[in-house]
C-alpha cells in the first residue's frame, strides 16, 4: 500500500507534497472487517471496490466537503496528530514494543491505553535500544538546529537518514553484548523473499466471488466514505504546513486515491489514504514536489526487494526518536497560545479537536471539534440575527430601531422573539430591513404574529425596506408573506 501510495497516487494526485499510504485511521475498520467477511481475500474485494467508489466521488465533486471543515479543527487536528504521535512512541522509544507502530487508538488491542501503557514502559525499559533511541533524538536535534545552518551538505544529507545509519552500526557492534544488545522483537521486521517467485509469492488476490456478499459493499461503502473524508482533511491541513502555499484539487485528489484503492486491493494491498504523517515528514525534509512521494515509493519497492536485511537490522527506537521530532514539529507550544488568543471561537474547537483524538481515535476527534464548531458558529448566528438600538423618544414614547441582518433563519428565531416580547408598551418599532437579502418563513412567522400582539399593546410599526416604508399593521403582514415567498 506504501509503495502503491508513492508511485501511483503520488502520479496522479495534484498535491506537490502530500504523501498517501497505509492509514491509523482505517485500522480499526480493516481489523474488524478481516473477521466479519472470513478472509483477507474477501475483503480484498471490497478495497477494490472502495476505490470504485471514490472514483465516483471524485467524478461527482465531491472534493469539496473538505473545504467545509473550519480552520480551527484541522490546526486540531495536526496538533492532535502530533500529541498522539509522541505518547503513542515513548515505548518504542524505551524500547518496548508490545503494541504495533501506527496504532493511534487511545484503548490499545493488549488491553493498555495510551497513558497507563507509557507507565507500564517504565518496568521494561532496554538499555540499547533507550541508548540508541538517545543518541539518534539527540543527532536529529543537533542537525536541525546547528548543522543545518552551517552548510549545506546537512541539508542534502539528511538526518533521519544519518540516524537510521547509526541505528544498524549501533545493532551491528552492541550485538552479543549482554547489556546493550538489542532483540530481534526490537527491530523492524519485514518479510525476506529467497527469490522473485517467492517475493510475488507474498501477494494476495481478491476473492471476487465474494462480490455478491451484502456486507462487502457495507464495507466498501464504510472504507469509501472514511479514507475519502481522512484524505481531505489531510489535503486540507498539508495545504496548511506547505510553505509554498500550493493548493491541492480535492476531486483530482479523490480520483487518484480511488485509483491507487483498486490497485492495491487487486495485489493484497490495504486501503490508502493521503497520511499526515508521511506528508508532514516530507515537508521537514524539504520536499517541494510530487517526485518525492512518487521516488519514496520506488525506494520502497527496491528496499523491500533488495535489501530486507539490512532493513530488519534497523532499530525501532531511532525510528521512534525520527517521529517525536515529527509530532513535536506538529503540536509546537506556542500555537496552543497563539489559538487561544485567537479568542474563544477559534481555541474551544481547536482544544476539543486535540483532547478527542488523544482519548478517542483520528475521526472521532475530529467530529467532537466538528459538532463544537457548529455550535460555536449557532451561537454567534443567534447573536448576530440583529442589531437594537434605543434612539430616544418620539412623540412622548420609547423609539426603538431593530436591523435585520443579511440572512435571517431559523436559528435566530429565539433571539428575536425574546427582543419583540421584550418591547415595552407605548413604543415606536422601526424595522429596518434594508439590507436584508433572506428572511426564513419561521421569522416571517414570528413578525406575523408580533404584529397582532402590538395592536394590543399600542406598538406603532414602521418597516423600512428598499423601495418602500409600510406604517399599517395589514400591509406590514402582507409585505412579510411577499418577502417568504421572493426568498
């Protein structure tokens, strides 16, 4: 799926620097569909199938969904991403590794959750891989603040390259050393083919027979609609870090993932989403166009086929000190002030964004940020339904103005109810409408029925509108139903 994701995507996609891949987010959905549909082969079928979907989706623009989530939730989201990124590598980092790398669910598979499991790290801590897992954190320090700066050698070379290479030389001297050598279980491990016939013996086919089965398009569908919204909000957030600004087209994106989809579920592959992880380590590595997603690929396909055993010398813990550079690059401390000078509307979802992906999982921290945001957005639509003020007396009693806003629904209802019911007897009522461009019949409704109540309580009314002013209580009534019915 990693190289399917470089090359192929990575060809098709209009991102410069994103980079698709295997994703945590569709983990859970991919374990559990294995075990409903009996086999991998069968779930193959609906990968396949998946693609096909999102081939449509692109087709019938659904890009644009993307674009509708606030900025607030996807700055969320990457800091999230980065928080989750450095609790979920502590172990690995101390080299304890119970629990696969990539899982960012908070209720992990061994029974741990992502906290109680750092503290259980404590009891098993490894010297090498600690030790190693030091040095590489701080090599990866002193190239990024220092080294980087004083030549441009160490901006060619890079430094998780430097550490990866320190990692295999430090498992290649330590090895038999009764303190600091490190176990295979603490190493990457990646299948060795002897030859090409077994390493395409590694493959996997769909099941298409399965194709008929009700539940494997409930699970095309599901993996369809997750990997879609997973790889928009990551467009939209990579968008975001590019340095250049560049702007990814969401339905070119959709097509090339459902692309990318179906090629991978046709040779054994797992679903693809654009990864914010990926992408963002491309963006601290300098990259500037799609030739790096798509030669990350390549440089996958060649290290797994030619040199697995050098790969599976690697150890996790350099690879853990790599990624808590990542995530600290992702959630810096000073967004969380600059977000909560933002003032409350922006730091509420943003915080709940944060708090629900470390707690929960990917997308059901950013739907909790979602829903908060909509309420932020409620919230200021009811205060903004209109503006009052008092301008003094007319004629002996209270001259009160009320300007409508530009759009006027539903939602402010509550607000202007409680404004008319307010309204205290013997009062002059200026309406100002001008400005007005739609009027929701449920305010239509309400100025209906607040123009019989004002006969009763002596409120004079006079409506201001583009073309006309109306001082009579019937054509104040008739004007509002030719309103509703123009919006």
């Amino acid at each position: 799926a990693g190289i399917i994701g470089g090359i192929i995507v990575g060809a098709l996609s209009g991102s410069k620097i994103g980079v698709s891949g295997p994703a945590a987010g569709l983990a859970a959905i991919v374990f559990t569909a294995i075990s409903s549909l009996g086999s991998y082969e069968n779930f193959l079928v609906a990968v396949v199938l998946g693609g096909v979907i999102q081939l449509i989706f692109g087709l019938l623009k659904a890009g644009i969904i993307g674009y509708y989530f606030p900025s607030s939730v996807i700055k969320g989201m990457l800091t999230g991403i980065g928080l989750i990124i450095i609790l979920k590598q502590i172990p690995h980092f101390f080299g304890y590794d119970p629990v696969p790398e990539g899982n960012f669910a908070f209720f992990q598979l061994d029974g741990e959750n992502t906290f109680s499991e750092i503290l259980k790290t404590l009891n098993y801590i490894h010297p090498g891989s600690a030790l190693i897992g030091f040095i590489g954190l701080g090599l990866l320090l002193l190239w990024d603040i220092v080294l980087t700066k004083k030549s441009k050698v160490f901006q060619i070379i890079q430094g998780p390259l430097v550490a990866v290479v320190m990692g295999i030389v430090f498992y290649l001297v330590t090895k038999g050393n009764s303190l600091f050598s490190i176990a295979e279980t603490h190493l990457v491990s990646v299948p060795i083919p002897k030859d090409l016939t077994s390493f395409i013996g590694q493959f996997s086919f769909p099941n298409f027979s399965a194709i008929t089965n009700p539940e494997v398009w409930v699970v095309a569908f599901t993996i369809a609609l997750v990997a879609s919204l997973e790889t928009l909000l990551c467009v939209e957030a990579t968008d975001k870090l590019d340095p250049h600004k560049n702007a990814t087209p969401t339905n070119r994106e959709l097509l090339a993932q459902g692309t990318g989809n179906i090629i991978s579920g046709l040779i054994g592959g797992l679903p693809i989403t654009q990864v914010i992880v990926r992408s963002s380590a491309n963006i601290q590595s300098g990259g500037k166009s799609k030739m790096s997603a798509i030669f990350h690929g390549f440089l996958l396909l060649i290290s797994v086929m030619l040199i697995p055993n050098l790969l599976n010398k690697i150890p996790l813990s350099v690879l853990a000190s790599i990624l808590l550079i990542v995530g600290y690059k992702l959630a810096k401390p000073e967004l969380f002030l600059k977000m909560y000078h933002l003032g409350w509307k922006q730091f509420v979802p943003f915080i709940v964004t944060v708090t629900g992906i470390i707690f929960t999982d990917l997308l059901i921290g950013i739907g909790l940020g979602l829903a908060v945001g909509i309420v932020v957005i409620l919230i200021k639509s009811f205060q903004n339904s209109h503006f009052m003020h008092i301008e003094g007396n007319s004629n002996g009693r209270h001259k009160i103005k009320m300007t409508l806003a530009e759009e006027v629904t539903f939602f402010n209802k509550g607000a202007i109810l409680k404004e008319l019911d307010s309204l205290p007897r013997e009062t002059f009522l200026e309406l100002d409408v001008r400005n007005t461009r739609y009027l929701d019949n449920d305010i239509v409704e309400i100025l209906e029925d607040f123009a019989e109540k004002a006969r009763n309580r002596n409120i004079d009314i006079k409506i201001k509108s583009e073309h006309q002013t109306i001082i009579n209580p019937e054509s104040f009534i008739q004007f509002f139903k030719l309103r509703s019915k123009s919006a």
